[in-house]
C-alpha cells in the first residue's frame, strides 16, 4: 500500500485562519476611509465623513483628461481612488499622483487660480466634492468648520518645521 503525506490539522486550521484576513484586507476602502485619510478630513467624526460622502460623486476619467487646469479657478477637491495624474506647473511635470492622493481641496476654501494642471495618466477613478456642496455642508454642521481650521493648522505646523529644517 501507498503511503499517503496528510497535512496536520493545526497547520490546516491556521491556512483557514488567514483567508478572512486576506480577503478583508483586499476590500477597496469605502468613501468614508478615503476621506478619513486626506490631511483636511483627519479630524472628522464618523458622521461628519458620512455626510461629506453623500455629497462626493465617484468618477471613472479616461486616460488624458485635463481634470484642473493652472490658473483656472477652483471649484472642485479631487481624491483618486484608482489610477494615477501628472502634475504640471508652467509646462513642466512636477509630480505623479497615485491612489490615495488627493488635489484640489484649496478650492473648497478659496476660488483662486489653479496653481498647476493636473491630467490623468491613466484611466482613473476619483471622488470630487464640489466648493458649493460643500459650502451647504459647512453651514448644516458648523462642528465641521472647526475640525477643518484644526486640520488645516495642523498642516501649517508641519509645512513650517518642513521649511526651518
């Protein structure tokens, strides 16, 4: 008779184990995870990142799309959930973008000039919250507004000890 290899039980038992795990961590993070991720939504409680998620449209952008263009006034924050962008200022790339990055969120403070193009590299998909749907967010929950400032002086700080040292 043939002698037959069994793969014991505990070693079987922890391959099992490790599945759930690998496929939870395969999972594509919702809006609000995307959001929470960003330097300007760091500070927001799970309700408020529900909220600014149910005013951000997802986007598919084809390859080449001119998504802001420099100068031109800012309306919209963009953060890419799959794909990547060139960024350009004055003609010349400066930057890639890649999943998880994000653009644009000066836009839904201020409406000043683009300070670079931003075209996608690939086919990207993005999520882009609008200044005026955004602004009617800030007005509804006003605890917003200061979560914001926090994050934003948070970003000073770092920016300000980047340059000194």
């Amino acid at each position: 008779m043939e002698s037959v290899d069994y793969v014991p039980v505990p070693r079987l038992l922890r391959a099992r184990e490790l599945i759930p795990r690998y496929n939870k961590a395969m999972k594509a993070p919702t809006k609000e995870q995307a959001l929470k991720s960003t330097w300007l939504f760091s500070e927001c409680s799970a309700k408020e990142l529900r909220s600014i998620a149910g005013i951000a449209d997802e986007v598919t952008v084809p390859e080449g799309k001119v998504l802001v263009e420099q100068g031109a006034i800012g309306r919209e924050f963009y953060l890419i959930t799959s794909g990547s962008a060139s960024v350009k200022r004055n003609g010349r790339h400066v930057a890639t973008l890649k999943k998880g990055q994000h653009f644009g969120e000066l836009a839904l403070l201020d409406r000043r000039p683009r300070n670079a193009t931003v075209i996608s590299a690939t086919e990207m998909t993005v999520m882009v919250l609008g200044q005026r749907e955004f602004n009617g967010l800030i007005e509804t929950v006003p605890s917003l507004a200061r979560k914001l400032l926090a994050a934003m002086a948070g970003r000073v700080r770092d920016q300000d000890r980047k340059a000194v040292q």
